[in-house]
C-alpha cells in the first residue's frame, strides 16, 4: 500500500511542469537500485509503485486538463512558478559558474525560447499529433525523468504537446496514450542506462543546457491577462518546487 501511494505521489508530480521524477526517487531512497532493476528487467518489485504511478497521471492529467480549460491563465501561472523554480535542482549539482556553463546555458535559453512557441493551455480539442513524435516525446519524456533533477514534463513542454497530452489523459483516448506510454516504456528500459551514463560524465554542461531549456521554454505559460490570482499563485508554484528540490 505505501509503494502504491508513493507511486501516486510520483503520477502528480511528473505531470507537473518542472518536477523531477528522479529527484523523487532519491527522496524515497530507491534511485539506484531502480536504475539497475531497470537496466535488468526486474520489474515484480515496481508493479504495486507503478500502479499508483499510472493513477496519479490519470487523476492529476484531468484535474490540470480541467483547470486549463476553465483557469487558463491562472494554471498557467502557477506551473510557470513550479517549472522556473526546478531550475534550482538541476544546477544544483554544479553551483560553480564557468564560461563553457554559461555558453551551453545561453544555447540552450535559444533552442527552449525557439521550441516552446506556441501558448500552453489553448487546446480545446484534441490535435493531431504524429504517432512517431508522440511515442519519441514519451521516450524523451521517461528517460528525461529518471535523472536526478531534470524534470521530464518539461520536455513535452519543449515539443509543444504538454497540453495535448492533458487532453489525452482527461478524454481517455485510449489509442493515442497507448503509443506514448509504449515510448515510455521503451525510453525508460533502452535509454536511461545510456543518458544516465552521459549524464554523469558531462552532468554540469547537460544541467546547464536544460536550465536554458526551461527558462527560453517558460515563455509558453505566461499568462495573457492578469489579475490578482497569478502573483499568488505563480509564488505558490515556486515556492513549492524550490522548498521540494532543496529536499535531498
């Protein structure tokens, strides 16, 4: 039952703008030993999390699908405020600013700002996506997320289907989500051995790329009215993200 629950608390936050899987994993104490069962197929031990995973995307992907629908600009605030205050655990490995960090930042401020141009939030319907790029950006998305600090959800922000996904997950369309959990899985089980080896040996340069990402990407949630809910609730956001990734 206490794996199902963590595992629920897991689907919350990875469909969260800015929240990182894998720095929940390193809470709860199970991070490398999931990175070796996953890299040798043990899986029996994570059936019970992995239900609790799959509820909590469900529950959490309607709920944010709804708010979007109906709160748009104020969703948008809030997840704005959770997705700049990750920056915080994914420098957090490398505090130490050089030249080389700040170049790879600013190339990666460029390709985020370019990638994350159309507005979260607008979809009312559901879009067509192709089912190659959907099972890629579930890839991306799974092996993104089992890296300590790199939140995985940004990465759907990142390839404009951050709320197209919301909309999948809401309506049920069961075809659709079934190609970008099957590039989950396949991200999960071939690529997080060798991201997490890339990762390792170029962890400061790849951090401060990502935090790049994030901020040019962040242009995509910010509100187009204001009113006396965003500040609030951008702060909540924020301080929710930045208080979660100073946990260790």
């Amino acid at each position: 039952m206490i794996s199902w629950l963590k595992g629920v608390l897991l689907g919350f936050i990875m469909v969260l703008p800015g929240m990182s899987g894998g720095t929940v994993f390193v809470i709860f104490g199970i991070y490398e030993q999931l990175v070796h069962d996953l890299v040798h197929l043990k899986l029996k031990p994570y059936l019970p999390l992995l239900g609790g995973v799959i509820a909590g995307i469900f529950i959490s992907g309607s709920l944010f699908s709804y708010f979007f629908e109906i709160f748009r600009n104020e969703t948008a605030a809030f997840l704005l405020g959770c997705l700049l205050a990750s920056i915080r655990a994914v420098l957090r490995c490398c505090p130490i600013v050089t030249e080389r960090r700040i170049i790879s930042m600013g190339f990666g401020v460029i390709a985020g700002f370019a990638l994350g141009a159309d507005p979260i939030g607008y979809a009312t319907s559901v879009e067509e996506v192709g089912i190659i790029y959907l099972f890629i950006a579930g890839a991306l998305a799974s092996a993104t997320m089992v890296l300590p600090g790199l939140p995985g959800s940004s990465v759907l922000i990142l390839m404009g289907i951050y709320d197209t996904v919301l909309i999948y997950l809401s309506e049920l369309i069961w075809g659709r989500l079934l190609v970008f959990g099957a590039g989950s899985l396949a991200g999960m089980f071939l690529l997080v051995n060798m991201l997490e080896t890339f990762y390792a040996r170029h962890r400061a340069i790849i951090s401060y790329f990502f935090a790049g990402l994030i901020l040019g990407s962040s242009r995509a949630l910010i509100p187009n009215e204001f009113n006396w809910l965003i500040l609030p609730l951008f702060l909540s956001g924020f301080v929710s993200v930045w208080v979660w990734s100073g946990k260790s």
